[in-house]
C-alpha cells in the first residue's frame, strides 16, 4: 500500500513558512492505515529540497519539533508499507536525488514488476543505489535522464516501467501526480482555500490577492487526506496522467500513455477507508451492500450479526440489515495497535492478534453467531479470532467474508507475494472452514461484489481472486519483494 501526499502553496497563503509541510502531515495522517513501517516529508522553498524521514509511525516521525527546518510552499509526505525492500531507514520515503541533472524527491504507492529489467538501465546498476526499494531505482532513473525537464523525463521514462505505481515527485519549484496506466493504486487532486477567503495581502499598501491566486493545490492517496485538511476534491489524476502543481497555476495535465484502468478491487472492499470514495462511491456505502449480498449469498440460522473490527464494521452492518438479525459488537479492539495485515512479519502478525482483541463475553455466550470479515489471507488470524469467541462461549461461529477467497499473489502493491502463504491458493473453502474451526464459512462471490458497487467488472483489477493479471508479472514471483537485496548479495556489493 503506502500513502501519498502533496501540496503547493500559493505567496499569499497564510503566514507561516512551514505551512505546506504542516497540511502535507496532517494530510498524511488521515493515510496512515496505509502504511505503518516510516514516513517522511520533502519540502522545497523555490530554490532547495529538504527531506526528513525515519522509521516509526507518522506522529514520532513528524512533530512540531521537525516543522522549523521544513520550510517551503511545497511539500510531498509518504508512509510506508513495504512490497520491495526491508523495512530500514534507507528504505524509507520520499527517496531523493540531488543534482546534477535535476533535484527531485519521490514518494511511490505500488509495486513494479519489472525491477530486475530496469536495474540493466541505470548506469553503474546496483552500486548507485543507496537502498534496497523499486522507488529508488525510479528516482535514480528520473534524476539521470538527459531530458531538460522533470515532465519530458517522465514521459521519457514511464512507458518502459511497468506494474502499479501512484507517485508524488517534487522538484524545486513543482509537485508532480503520476498514475500508472491501469490506475492500480488510487490518488486525488483537491483545492484548498484558506480560511476567510475573502482576506487580501492589501494591508502592506498592495493590490487585494484575487481568490484564485490564494488556492493550494493537493494531492492525496484518498479523498480523507482531503478532508482532514478541509480541502475540497477535483478529480481522480487518471491512470497514465501527469498531473503539474505549480504555485499560481491551474493543474496541467501531460499524457503519458492510455488509460488501461484496472483499479484494485482490494482497496475497495478493505484497504481505503470507509469515509474515502472511490470512483465515485462511498467506500462505507459499498461495503454495506457487500454485507447485504453477503447476507442474500451465504444465510445462515444464528442469533446476531457481529463485526471483525474496524474493518469489516461497514459489512456487518449490511449483513444485519440483510438477514433481519440484530448487529452486536463483539470483539473490542485495542486502538493502539496497528493491523495485523500491515506488520511485516508472521511472527508479528500472530503476537498481533491477541493484544488487538478482547471479547464482550456478555454478549456472546452462548450465542450462535455470525462474524464477518473482509478477508482471510493465512487464516491464522481468522482462526485466533473463532477461537478467542468460542473461549468466550459462543454456541456456534459462522465466519463470512465480504470479498471472495484470495487463490493468487498480488504483484501490485500489497504484500501478498508468496502463494505458499495463502491459504485459498491450495486449500477448499470446506477445509478453511475446518482450519479456522468455524460452524460455516462463506465468502462473497465476484458478481457479489460487482453488484453492490454497481460498476462493470472491466474497471477494476480482481486478479488476486481470479487470476487475471492486468500487467504480466515478467520472473520468479516468490524472489519479488527483495530482489535488489538479492542482487546485492549475488554480486557481492
Ligand atoms: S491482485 Fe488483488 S490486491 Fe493486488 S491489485 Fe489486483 S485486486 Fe488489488
């Protein structure tokens, strides 16, 4: 995953010389779901990039200690999930060049899949490299190109990347959107305004500051970066668009390739936040009606509908409303943990799962239930869970998902690379079912999903359900998320 953001200020914005980076952070923490492993912040003030990251979560990362030295009308923000490359400090974004050719920053939603074809281009290969991440050698790539425009060396470098990727690029006086193709990964464009936008710059004796001249431009992974920063949304940045923030400008637009849209389903169904929208949907909204077809597809006799928190909340509630059953919460989360999914290691994952939850034993015992969830990847986490309610006492357990059974590997930015892992990809749903110790389990079906989002199935990728890759994945799919350590040790750099 990861999350993105940027945002250009215009002169006669506010007061404060470290303003951009302050909305760039508070844009990034309503994506922090994105990506727990580190975050960082470029900003530049017409002349020089500065950048600052680390790893942790955005607030150690970010404070109002860091805000001083991050001066600038321009900033892009990052928070990182990793899909190539350990989670070490190098690894962390936005990744930078500077000079001699040009001085950018980059932060990357996605994945390539061609990684290993586009070290062979970068002159001097894997010894230019100071990390171990696809968006370093995108950076490399950009910053080394001979065009004389960071805009011309994108369309110049581009066509020959391949897989998902949502950027956001800042150069000294720029901050440029770019998505991929098939449009993978999400990204927004918003306006931002400053409060009383009547004010004019007219009190030093100058001419009043039309109000278009005070409008910031932003850029997000969701609209929820948006409103946290009381922005208003554009427009999606189409897939194979470039999209140019300058200060004083309306957005420009440069095509880089057509349009191939296959946005992920996934972000959809579970990874975006319930208050974004996505093509044009509340993703609450669509969530609800998956329960609800979940409920029509899969019924079961139980005495309450209850969710996984937080995430599978939306469905639950559209299951309750579909069966007639009344919706309990069951399990209490501990907000100050982060998802299971997200951590980088199964060891982790497992010690997760049973800090994260605590059952409401009054509402449970003895009670037949249904508990719906919007994935099962492993299981393990799914069969924690069933055992943690039948130790609180529940009759009986019935698991529904709201998203169909993952049979293949992600290539395009969630960590899902290894087929081993999954316990769809060689397992029936009858022994899941007995793996995870449910009553019954039920997964929504592709049609289930297309019907309560009301949009064909050409827009979107579903290939981790249904094994049709938008984007050929070129080599050895188990080698991917570090195949440039591997490099590293295979010729002994
Ligand atoms: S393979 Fe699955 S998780 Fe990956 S982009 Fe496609 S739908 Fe999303």
């Amino acid at each position: 995953m990861c999350g993105v953001f940027g945002a250009v200020l215009p002169p006669g914005w506010g007061e404060s010389p470290v303003e951009a980076a302050r909305i760039a952070t508070l844009g990034l923490f309503a994506l922090q779901h994105r990506g727990q492993e580190s975050a960082g912040l470029a900003v530049s003030d017409g002349e020089q990039l500065m950048v600052y990251k680390d790893l942790g979560l955005i607030n150690s990362v970010l404070d109002e200690r860091r805000l001083p030295s991050l001066r600038g009308r321009l900033a892009i923000a990052h928070c990182r999930y990793s899909t190539t490359g350990s989670t070490v400090w190098e690894n962390a974004q936005p990744t930078f060049r500077l000079g001699p050719r040009r001085s950018i920053a980059v932060g990357h939603n996605g994945n390539l899949v061609n990684t290993r074809e586009l070290l062979d281009r970068l002159a001097g290969g894997l010894s230019r490299l100071p990390a171990t991440t696809d968006t370093e050698l995108l950076t490399a790539l950009l910053a080394d190109d001979p065009a004389s425009d960071l805009v011309e060396a994108l369309c110049r470098v581009l066509p020959t990347v391949r897989g998902a990727y949502s950027l956001v690029i800042l150069d000294e006086r720029r901050v440029v959107g770019v998505r991929d193709p098939h449009g993978f990964r999400p990204l927004v464009i918003g306006r931002i305004r400053p409060s009383g936008e009547a004010t004019t710059a007219g009190s030093a004796g100058r001419s009043p500051v039309p109000a278009d001249e005070l409008t910031g431009w932003l850029l997000s992974s969701e609209t929820a970066g948006l409103d946290i920063v009381g922005a208003e949304y554009v427009r999606d940045v189409e897939p194979g668009e470039i999209v140019i923030l300058e200060e004083g400008h309306e957005p420009r637009s440069v095509r880089f390739a057509p349009a191939q849209p296959a946005l992920c389903v996934f972000e959809l169904i579970y990874f975006a936040r319930p208050d974004s929208y996505m093509e044009g949907v509340s993703l609450y909204e669509a969530r609800r009606r998956m329960g609800i077809q979940l409920a029509a597809e899969h019924p079961v006799a139980a005495d309450l509908v209850m969710p996984v928190p937080d995430t599978g909340a939306a469905a639950a509630a559209g299951f309750a409303e579909g069966s007639g059953l009344p919706y309990r919460e069951g399990l209490v989360r501990n907000r100050y943990v982060g998802r299971t999914f997200i951590q980088p290691s199964q060891a982790m994952r497992h010690r997760g799962v049973t800090i994260k939850l605590n059952p409401l034993r009054d509402v449970i015992r003895g009670r037949r239930l249904i508990v719906v969830d919007d994935s099962i990847v492993r299981g393990t986490t799914t069969q924690q869970i069933v055992a943690l309610l039948r130790r609180a006492g529940a009759a009986e357990v019935h698991v529904r998902i709201s998203a169909p059974p993952i049979h293949h590997p992600c290539f395009y930015g969630i960590d899902t690379q290894i087929e081993t892992e999954l316990i769809a990809a060689h397992h029936s749903v009858e022994e899941i079912r007995a793996f995870i110790g449910a009553d019954s389990l039920g997964y929504l079906s592709i049609k289930g999903v297309l019907n309560a989002l009301d949009l064909p199935y050409e827009r979107f990728c579903f290939a981790c359900f249904d094994g049709n890759y938008p984007e050929p994945v070129p080599y050895d799919a188990a080698r991917r998320k570090f195949v440039l350590e591997e490099e590293v040790v295979a010729t002994g750099g």
